[in-house]
C-alpha cells in the first residue's frame, strides 16, 4: 500500500484508455510521477477485456464526434503498437450487408460517412460477395471495410501494463478511491495518495465517481449486458466479419458473426439493459443504490423515449433463445442456422449515457473538466479501437490543465 505519496496525475481505472493515457502522458514527459488506481487485482477486468477484440474501422459514427476522430486514427496506432509490440492481430476485413431496400438506403449512408471520417471503405455490387466471404449471401450492393481487424485484448492490456511499469508508472491495486472538492480542489479522501491533478477513467464507475464532486449530474447511466456464443471455425467457416445494417433507433450494432484468434467464431452481443454496471449474471452481487440508479434510468428512458424502448425490447428479447439468434442471422448467413456446438462467453456491460432531461442515448464520448480534474464519460464502442488515440488526447488536455493551473 501507497501511503501519502504524491504524484502529479492520478488516474482512476486501469483499463485499457487508463493506461492509454498513463502512457501517453510519460510520452509528453518522463519525469512525470503517475499512479493507476485500480479497485481490482489486476488491469483490464471489465469492459476493457470483454470486448470483441474488434478494430473498427470508423464508419459508423457522425464525421464531427469525436468516436468518429479517434476511432479512425487509433484504428492504425494500435495496429502499430500490435505490430511493435509482436501481438496477434488478423486483418480480416468486415462485409456489412443490407437485407432490404430500406436497410440499403442506411448502408450508403454509413459509406458517405465512413468516407468523410477517412475510412477505407467500399460499396460493392452483390456479385462481389461470394470472393470476399462464400458464407454471406446479398441481394443488394454491400459495405466492404478492408481495415477492419482483430486482436486479443488480454495482450494489449499485458503490453500496455508492461511499458507503463518499465516507465516507473506506479499502479495500486485492489483500492477504490473516493474525491472531494474542498477549496476550490478535487483531492482524495484519506491518506492514501495525493496528486496535483486526477483524470477519471473508471468506466462503468467514471459517472458515479464524477457525480461525488457535482460533475455530470445532467446524465444517467443504464448498463446494457452484451453476450456472445461461441463455436469452433469449421462449424461456420468464416473468412471476415459479417454484419448487419445497424437498426435505426436502437443504438447497438446488431448481432454479427466475428471470427477469433482462438480458431472460433462467435455471434453476439445482445444488448439488454440489467440493473447493475457489474451484473454479469443473475448471482452477481448488486448494490441497493445501483438497483436504484439502474432502474431510475431505465424508466426515464421508457418514459421519453417509448418507440425506442419498444425496439430495443422487441429486437433483444427474442436474442435470449440461441435459436432466434441464428434465424435472424441466417438471412445473411445462411449457414448460421444449422450451425452445432454453441457455447456462451463470458459477456460484458457497456455503460450507457443517458441524458437526464430527454431520455436520450448520449452517442459519443463526454469530457468534463472541473478543478484540477478531470472526467471521461460513456467510454462505449468504439472505446478500445480508439484507446491510443484518445487516451493521447486526454494526456495532452490534462497536461495543458495541469501546468496552467495553480492547483
């Protein structure tokens, strides 16, 4: 245990953009003093290692937000520290496929989009699909993303942890860390650590964390369970990712097929809100306060946000039988409805925003700056593509902040 020692940038949560910032920030200077808070015994036990492993490729998300900014620059900077560093990585590509006309009219939204953000992309006639993947079948033009790839996250985060060490970046273990603002400064309760300037990057916990010090009081967190099933590859024999056209008002992705360097593919993830941002299970352990949050911003989105809430229900809910899964997934995937062998992955909790005052998914990532703090929430999809990027970005704000500050 660290006792009173003071470094200049306290980091809370060693996930994998906690210690994307942790690194950067010795990249800018290392003479820095930084510590990683962790409440776990090690890094990356949450979102950051129950991810898909995907590289996204930046396509989906509005050309002015900044998922759209840094997932297609960290698409490549992790593609680098993969590279660097002697990871796996498998560069597969993505073929995102249209089942009707209306869903066509989408998918060359997202290819003028993706095209403005600066992806690689191409929209290809369906006589195109079988070269690229045999498994899917198209009657309309489909979205083809070379830059599309796949690493293991258990690696990334090894690596990440190993360079921040061998930097004498200190992380602290199985300790949760409480602020207060006191004097016009955010500091740490007790006497275990002090800084001059503290970023929180907790994730599922950042807005809780935020909201101890009276920042981000005009958001709510729902916690929405993604689960996956997994089979060995010669059972659904995929050569890229296949996915669907997003849904228009439901937020998520959809259900898609994404091989593995395991040799499996999996489907996945549903998407179905739970009542903690931990509940993985029906036995996992939930707190009464996070019952009550979860459930009060589960009935405001109800409450404003009705058809959408009646889509998500309609859409997830048949997703908890395997064999609606693979129905629906059989109209692109033919082959997905005899497929055998399924077993479940452990799933992971995408924290969503929600603003208080609409019901509202808030789409991209928040910044919140106060004192000498400062506050990442709604760190979702495209999180881990964009980590290296936007854990720079947080870096240089945090280092500007802090050496213009009295604090």
């Amino acid at each position: 245990m660290i006792m009173g020692k003071e470094f200049d940038f306290l980091i809370i949560g060693a996930g994998v953009i906690g210690l994307a910032a942790g690194n950067a920030l010795l990249d800018l200077d290392s003479r820095l003093r930084i510590c990683i808070n962790e409440k776990e015994p090690q890094v990356g036990l949450h979102a950051s290692t129950r991810n898909s492993g995907v590289l996204h490729a930046g396509f989906y998300y509005q050309s002015e937000s900044l998922k759209a900014r840094f997932c297609v620059e960290g698409n490549q900077m992790m593609k680098d520290f993969v590279k660097n560093n002697k990871l796996k990585i498998s560069n597969l590509g993505k073929v995102v496929i249209a089942k009707n006309s209306e869903e066509c009219d989408r998918l060359t939204q997202l290819f003028n989009r993706g095209i403005k953000n600066g992806s690689k992309l191409e929209l290809l006639p369906p006589s195109h699909l079988n070269a690229i993947e045999p498994l899917a079948i198209s009657k309309f033009p489909f979205l083809w993303s070379p830059s599309t790839s796949i690493v293991d996250p258990a690696e990334v985060m090894h690596a990440l942890q190993e360079r921040f060490l061998n930097r004498k970046g200190t992380l602290l273990f199985n300790t949760k860390v409480e602020l207060k603002l006191e004097n016009g400064s955010i500091g740490v309760v007790g006497d275990k650590i002090r800084a001059r300037y503290v970023i929180n990057l907790a994730g599922n916990h950042s807005l809780s964390i935020a909201k101890s010090v009276s920042v981000g009081e005009e958001f709510d967190l729902l916690p929405v369970l993604g689960a996956y099933k997994e089979t060995m590859s010669e059972n659904l024999p995929a050569r890229t990712l296949i996915y669907p056209v997003p849904h228009p008002v439901n937020p998520f992705l959809g259900v898609h097929l994404t091989p593995t360097l395991r040799g499996t593919v999996k489907i996945g993830p549903t998407a179905f809100p739970v009542l903690g941002p931990e509940q993985y299970n029906f036995n996992s352990k939930i707190h009464l306060h996070e019952l009550f949050k979860s459930t009060k911003s589960f009935l405001n989105f109800a409450r404003n946000q009705k058809n959408a809430t009646r889509e998500i229900l309609k859409t997830e809910i048949p997703y908890l039988r395997l064999s609606n899964t693979l129905r629906d997934l059989s109209q692109i995937i033919p082959a997905a409805r005899s497929s055998i062998g399924w077993k479940s992955l452990k799933p992971g909790i995408r924290a969503q925003l929600i603003e208080k005052s609409t019901g509202q998914f808030v789409n991209d990532f928040v910044i919140r700056e106060v004192a000498n703090s400062m506050h990442v929430l709604n760190i979702v999809s495209p999180g881990f593509t964009s980590s290296l990027s936007f854990g720079r970005h947080i870096a240089i704000k945090a280092l500007e902040a802090s050496n213009n500050s009295d604090y």
